[in-house]
C-alpha cells in the first residue's frame, strides 16, 4: 500500500493501526528474549550476555538492547505491565527506567511502583535523577603521558567509561584476593579449592571467562565468574587446577541448562 495514495481519513486509521500493529510486535520481540534470556541461548552463539547477543547479533544499539532487556525484566517482575505497554500506556524506555529505579531503590519499589502504574505515563525525568546521581568533582588535569596510556586500551569508551572499567577491575582482583585470604581449609573430602590452585586459576585466566567456543574464540566476560568442575565433582572429578575453570555465570548456568535438558 502506498501512503501518498490514501485519502485522509485512512492514512489516519491506517497510521493508528500500524500504531497498534508496532506495539504487539514489540511485545512479541520481548516474549522471545525472555524464552532466549531463559535458555541462555546467547551463549551457544559466542556471547556471555544478552546484551551482547542482541547488539551483535540482532543488530540493536546498545541503548535499544538495553531499553529492551530492562523492561523485559520488568514484565517478569510486574505482569501488569505487559498491559500498559500493550496498551500504549507506558513506552518501552519508560519501562526500562522503571527497573533501573526499582533496583537501584529496592526500599522505595512499592512506591515507585505504585506511582508509575497509577499514572498513565510514568514521570520519567523524576526517576532519572534517582538512579544515577552525579556528584561533580574539581576539574582534573590528565598528563598527556597517561592520555596516551588511556589510548592504548581504550576500545571505543570514552574516558569516565574507562576509568569505571579499571577501577571495577582493581575492585574484583582485591575482592579476590580477600577471599583468598579469609577463606578457611574445610574437612578432606569437599568441594575447598585451596589458594595455590586458586592461584593457579587466577594466573592461567587472567580472572576472565574460559569458555572457548567452537570456532576457538574465548568469552571476554570477567564479571560474575564462578568455578566449574570439568569432569564434576559428583562423580570424582578432583580440585585440582587442570579440572577447575572460571566460567562467567552465564556459561556457568547454559553448562548447567544443557546438562539438565540436554534435548534444548
Ligand atoms: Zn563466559
């Protein structure tokens, strides 16, 4: 159908029902990530995170894929607010900035959640202060020796981007080794994996996902990292570093899916 061909009244009715076309079909899209999210599925394509599977795979931005992964987590937690997006009454990135809000402000949710389903559209500039407050420091002055350092390593993030990264960085190889350190030797026959082998595993990994797909390409996740017995450790595989690998939690839970339902 041509638009420039209708008369006025249709290119109205037809503007509105591919309105209401746009938004079953934006549901629709949110039912299948849910079922993907599910069955970790992303992983069998080389990706450790939804996020990445949608901008890579499915070609979403990564505002898109995010706007899109927050309010589906939302109609998981609030089923009636399937309605209101169906409805129109509530738009996908408010939806997102919904969940932000709620899990940056678990104390306040029933509030936060009562005011955005009372009001036909949620005030989304109100919960935006919310969740990411900025606080301002005093100008910084970078040397042009560590802007050249930055560079380096960069890949595309801008500098406070970079700096977040380095410092959640510093902030899990010190957790590490608190656990390290605190943690206490059980009885013999126990999953305890001792602080040489742990060693061992953070030197060989570099505290990063070692999932290696198919194609020989290795998981860059190095958030959430979890042990993973190779041969398990029910049926006497031994902790000893060439049975144990770090596994990101979303390899960690597709072995797991998988080994449960291994027909998916
Ligand atoms: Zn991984």
């Amino acid at each position: 159908m041509n638009p420039s061909t209708l008369s006025d009244h249709d290119l109205h009715l037809y503007t509105k029902s591919s309105v209401i076309e746009e938004k079953i079909s934006t549901l629709k899209v949110l039912k299948f990530l849910v079922e993907v999210h599910r069955r970790k599925l992303f992983i069998d394509f080389g990706y450790s995170t939804l996020l990445k599977y949608m901008v890579q795979e499915l070609c979403y931005s990564e505002a898109e894929s995010w706007t899109r992964i927050q309010a589906m987590k939302l109609i998981l937690e609030l089923p009636s607010v399937e309605k209101k997006i169906e409805e129109g009454k509530m738009s996908l990135s408010n939806a997102a900035i919904l969940k932000d809000a709620i899990r940056h402000n678990l104390s306040a949710k029933n509030e936060i959640v009562s005011l955005a389903l009372k009001n036909s559209e949620l005030p989304a500039r109100a919960f935006k202060k919310l969740l990411d407050p900025v606080i301002r420091v005093k100008s910084v002055v970078l040397s042009e020796r560590l802007l050249i350092k930055m560079a380096k390593i960069q890949k595309g993030m801008s500098e406070i981007e970079l700096i977040e990264s380095l410092v959640d960085e510093k902030i899990r190889s010190l957790q590490f080794q608190k656990e390290l350190r605190t943690s206490k030797k059980p009885c013999s026959n126990s999953r305890y994996i001792s602080k040489g082998v742990q060693q061992k595993l953070f030197l060989r990994s570099s505290y990063q996902c070692e999932h290696v797909d198919k194609n020989g390409k290795r998981c860059q996740e190095k958030r959430n990292l979890q042990h993973d017995h190779i041969h398990p450790y029910a049926l006497g595989g031994s902790n000893s570093a060439s049975n144990i690998r770090f596994l990101c939690s979303g390899h960690n839970q597709r072995r797991a899916f998988k080994t449960y339902l291994p027909s998916k």
